[in-house]
C-alpha cells in the first residue's frame, strides 16, 4: 500500500507549511486527489491516522476532494472521462491522449488547531 508513504509525504509538507507560518498544530487537511492518480483515497484515508502519530498533525482530519479526469477530445474538445473506458472520448470513442486534468495529488487546505490554553 503506497498510500502510507504518500500520507508520510504530505505530513511533512503539512508539518513545513506550518513551521513556515507559526502554527503549532492543524486540525484538518484537505488534499485534492486525481482519478487518475493511481492513489485510493479510502487507503490514503485509513493510513493517514497511523502516520500522523507524534506529529503536529496527530488527532488532523484527512478530507479527501476526488478531481475528475478530463481529456482533450480533437472534435468535442474537454471531456469527463471514466477511468474503466481509458483514455477515450466518451462522445465518440476518440483517443484522448492530452489529460487536462485528474492526475493531481495536491496539499489544498490546512486548518490550524486553536492554540491550548495552559492553565493559570
């Protein structure tokens, strides 16, 4: 399951991100990932929680946006297209070899967590 390595990826970009600008904690992620990625957002989702362990993003929600494929038809021009029928216009059958876009594994959001109050 590759899934592992890309959630340990992301929370070290997140974990940068934050360093960067002051946060101590996040609270949620929002990643945008492509149809065609080759990532199973349900595996990315379950390993996440492990992965996060002992890192600034520990106790973080993992919300995962799927991104359709669209191709690049000659004759219908951008195309949704499903991933079972190939790179194909779903028009007319027409190879549809310039993916537009649904190959993205992106780091979108991050959601700082409230800073805990320390008792008096």
């Amino acid at each position: 399951m590759h899934e592992a390595s890309i959630a340990l990826s992301l929370i070290d970009v997140a974990s940068e991100v934050l360093r960067e600008n002051g946060g101590a904690r996040a609270s949620a992620l929002t990643v945008r990932v492509g149809a065609w990625s080759s990532v199973v957002p349900e595996a990315l989702t379950a390993a996440f929680p492990a992965c996060a362990q002992g890192t600034p993003l520990e106790g973080a929600r993992l919300s995962v946006v799927l991104v359709p494929g669209v191709g690049e038809c000659p004759t219908h021009g951008p195309v949704t297209l499903d991933v079972r029928r190939g790179l194909r216009c779903p028009a007319c059958g027409a190879p549809t070899p310039t993916l537009l876009q649904g190959d993205e594994l992106e780091l979108d959001e991050i959601e700082l967590a409230e800073p805990e109050l320390e008792d008096s």
